[in-house]
C-alpha cells in the first residue's frame, strides 16, 4: 500500500500511471489529483478520496480497475473522462457538492446504478455513454442540462426529469431501448435533434406548449401537437408512437 502523509497537497500529472499499486491512503491535505495521475493501474481497486479534495483532472483513474470509489463532498468537478473505461466500477453515490459531471466522465464504465445529488447541475456530454448496464439513474432536481450523448446506449428505463430541466442534448438519449415513456417538464426550452432516437419511447408527454427548439436552427414560435407529430423521428423510431398534451396552453 502507498500512503500518502503530511503536508501533500497534490498529485502531478502520471504520478502512478501504469504502476502496479493495489492500494492507497492519501494524505488528508490533498488537494488536486492531476491528469492521468492512475491512469491504467490495472490493481488498484479500491479508492477513499479525502474530504478536501476540489479538483480531479483528466482521465485521472481511466482504464483502472477501481471497482469502488468515495467521492468528497469537497469536490465540485468530476473530471473529464476521470473514470474513462473503469469496467469494474458498478455502483457510485456522488454527494452533495458536486455540481457537475464533465464529458466522458464514466464513459464506458461498467455502471450499474448511479445516485446523482440536488448539487448536480449539468451532465457532460457522453458522461455516460456506453454503460450498457446502467439501468437505474435520478435525475434529482437542479440539473438544468443534460449534454449531447450522456446516456447514450445505457439500458436506463424509468427516467424522470425535474422541473430544473432546461436542455437535453443531441442524441442525449440515443439507442436507449428500454426507455417507453417520458414526461418533459414544464421548465424544458431545449429538446435538441435525435435525442431519444431508436429509444423505445411509445408515449412522449408535454407539460408545455410554448418556447421550444425542436431541431438545431429551428424555433417555432408556438410548438404544437402537430409540429411534434412531424419530428417524431427525432424522437422515436417506434412505429407506434403516442404524444400526449397536458396543462395550460
């Protein structure tokens, strides 16, 4: 085991990379793990991150074989692709505090269930694409904006938005079979193209008729049954296809 003591405050850049390390203790003064810092440690398996820590940089723990992962309070910012590819990672609890998941964070990991906090803000683009295992995520309120292709591919299938929720992204929802329903809150401005395409949605229901972006570069002045009916492909690829309108026009 590796132990971290005293006055250390941060790890550079591929500090461990491609090491054999099985274990560490970081010192509780830690500050920044910088990029790659575990990159590609094939051992290390478990990691407690000390309260204290704000900053986790790029790919930190990518192509690791971190199976379970304490994330602090302290950090706002989990990093770019920081748990890239991380196949033994099947549960993660993220706490209050962290206000944001950069892109790429968990792509391709093998996630199972993910616990997001009220803090959360946004979901970075392909935060979470590929975990094709992940079927079970909240989408707690205070999140404003899910990016282009963060749950692409995974096997989420109840998903319920706040009314937080100001954009979903391009192809945020892509290929996600077992998603049938959704109901889009009244606070959504942005449904941006492809966003649910080849998802299994049968039943789309709207809490909101006006202000709507449809399709990139289009900005209808009032959004209508109708104009949902013709860009249901960006919607479903479902032959049966139910649109529901609910709430005060």
């Amino acid at each position: 085991m590796a132990i971290l003591y005293g006055v250390l405050t941060g790890l550079n850049k591929g500090a461990f990379a491609y090491s054999s390390i099985q274990n560490i203790k970081f010192s509780e003064n830690l500050k920044t793990i910088e990029e790659y810092a575990f990159y590609e440690c094939e051992n290390l398996s478990q990691i407690n991150l000390p309260e204290g820590l704000t900053t986790l940089n790029e790919s930190a723990f990518a192509f690791s074989s971190v199976s379970e992962v304490q994330i602090p309070s302290t950090l706002e910012v989990i990093g770019k692709s920081a748990f890239h590819s991380c196949k033994n990672l099947t549960y993660i609890n993220i706490p209050y505090g962290v206000k944001s998941i950069d892109n790429n964070a968990f792509y391709y990991s093998g996630l199972k269930e993910v616990v997001l906090p009220e803090s959360i803000v946004d979901i970075g683009t392909s935060a979470f694409q590929g975990c094709s295992d992940l079927t079970k995520i909240n989408i707690p309120y205070g999140v404003e904006i899910i990016y282009s292709r963060a749950f692409l591919g995974t096997s989420i299938s109840d998903i319920v938005f706040p009314e937080s929720l100001l954009k979903i992204g391009e192809s945020a929802f892509q290929g996600c079979k077992n998603i049938t329903s959704v109901v889009f809150p009244a606070s959504l401005t942005h449904l941006y193209s492809s966003a649910f395409k080849e998802s299994g949605i049968k039943e789309a229901v709207f809490l909101k008729k006006t202000n709507w972006e449809l399709v990139d570069g289009i900005q209808p002045s009032e959004f209508s049954v109708d104009d949902a009916v013709r860009n249901a492909e960006f919607l479903t690829t479902q032959d049966y296809f139910v649109l529901r309108q609910i709430g005060t026009i």
